[in-house]
C-alpha cells in the first residue's frame, strides 16, 4: 500500500464530519506511542509552552539523575537517548525558541555532569554539535532575544 500525498489527506479530510475526524485521531492514536504524545501536546500542552518546557526540562533532570556513571559506554549510550527524546518533544513543538531553550539546558546539564564528560571525546563533540545547532538557531532570532541567548551561550565554553 502506497502513502497518498499530504494534499490529498487535506481534501479527504475536508469532506469528513467532526465526529468522522474525531474517530480517525483515536484509531492513529493507538497504533504509536508518538502519535499519542503528538495528541497530547496539541490537546493539553500547547497552549502553554512554558508549562511544556518546564516539563521537559524536569524529565531531562530525572534522566540525568538515573544514568549509569560506572563507565562512559553507559553514560554515552544514556545522553544520546536523552537527546532523541528531547529532539522528539522539540519536533512536537516546532517553536524555535523553545528548541533553543530545550537545547541550552540539556547542553547546560551535559557540562555540570559528573563525571566531566571533558575524558570523552564522543560527549564533547555531541555538546559542541548541539552548541553550533543553538547558535545557527539563535541567529535567525530578533537581536534582543539573540543577545540574551547569547549571554548565555558564553558560559559554555568547555
């Protein structure tokens, strides 16, 4: 079964009731986790950003907390999982700002981590990759909120 284009999902869906588009959200609800916390931001959370950020930044802190510092392989493997769901919960979003926020702050956790993730070289180059992202992002902002991320942006230095 071949996917049909967006436009033709757009018209089909224009000649659908409310009850008929109801029933079809539930239905693509069930079939992935994502779908469902796609729902949910749309639903419950995107009319305050700041409540979603917070959110996020609460779970990043609790998945910083359990990760396995016995070595880097389990603190590598634990970051990056962290930072997928964390671009999951950006992409859910789709606001600029709220990626850098979210961005900054995992970068901010990633450098007060202990043990330093200065001994391995995979950790450094993942926070300067994320550090360039902010910054590429932060450039196409208005110059009074790119001189307060900016700001920020110089205390990370490694």
């Amino acid at each position: 079964m071949k996917a049909v284009t967006l436009k033709e999902i757009k018209q089909e869906l224009n000649t659908l009731s409310t009850q008929e588009i109801q029933e079809l959200c539930l239905r693509l609800s069930r079939f992935k986790k994502e779908n469902k916390e796609l729902l949910t931001y749309l639903l419950f959370e995107s009319h305050n950003e700041t409540g979603y950020i917070d959110s996020v930044k609460s779970y990043m802190d609790n998945e910083f907390e359990q990760i396995n510092t016995d070595s880097y392989f389990y603190i590598r493997k634990s970051t990056r999982k962290i930072l997928r769901n964390v671009k999951k919960f950006i992409r859910y979003s789709q606001k600029k700002e709220t990626e850098v926020e979210l961005l900054l702050y995992f970068c901010q956790k990633l450098k007060d981590f202990k043990p330093s993730i200065k001994r391995s070289t995979q950790l450094v180059n993942m926070f300067n990759r994320q550090v360039l992202l902010s910054k590429k992002i932060i450039g196409t902002f208005h110059e009074d909120l790119q001189y307060d991320y900016n700001l920020i942006l110089e205390d990370f230095n490694l």
